[in-house]
C-alpha cells in the first residue's frame, strides 16, 4: 500500500500524457547521482495527477538533492544522493514524491 493510490495515473509514461498529471518519483528512480525517470522495467504508477488532494505530495520543480537511505545489504553505501535538477523536468510544474509506509 502506498500515499498515492487514488491519485496515480496508469497510463503508460509516454503515450498520451495528461496535462493535470506530472511525474511520480519512487526511491527506484534514485541511483548515484542521478534520477532515472521514466524506468521501463517497472510495475509501478510513474505518474501522479496534480490536483488538490495530492498537493501534500507534490513538490515545484526545483533543483534537489535527494537521498535514498536504503540500500541492498551487500552493497557498501547506506545512502545514495541523487541529483534532480530542473531542467530535467522543465515541462512540469510539480514531480511527485512517494515514499513506501512501512
């Protein structure tokens, strides 16, 4: 279960875009130093519609550094930086953010 689910959209990244929807960013998308938005490979919603009841997970396009404090046990970095920078997102307003509850 995740924030997001009455406010992704499932269509896929790509075609048909909706206006009211922007990126939906999860922790899969952050690798060293960078963000990987779209990924291909992946069963999750990468879009979130922006609207009202969504604003408290929705931040402006700026630009972030974002940090993803989980890892995979072998490897030897507990926290992965990842630079997200506005140009990378120029044609949105706002990106989501989800984090999984726990």
């Amino acid at each position: 279960p995740f924030r997001t689910d009455d406010l992704v959209n499932n269509n896929e990244v790509g075609s048909n875009e909706d206006k009211n929807s922007v990126p939906l960013l999860w922790m899969n998308h952050l690798n060293n130093f960078d963000v990987e938005w779209p990924l291909d490979t992946f069963s999750k919603p990468q879009r979130i519609e922006k609207v009202e009841s969504s604003a408290n997970l929705l931040v402006p396009v700026q630009n972030y550094v974002l940090l993803k404090r989980f890892s995979a046990k072998e490897q030897k970095q507990r926290l992965i930086a990842s630079v997200l920078t506005k140009n990378e997102f120029k044609q949105y307003t706002h990106i989501g953010l989800e984090i999984t509850k726990s």
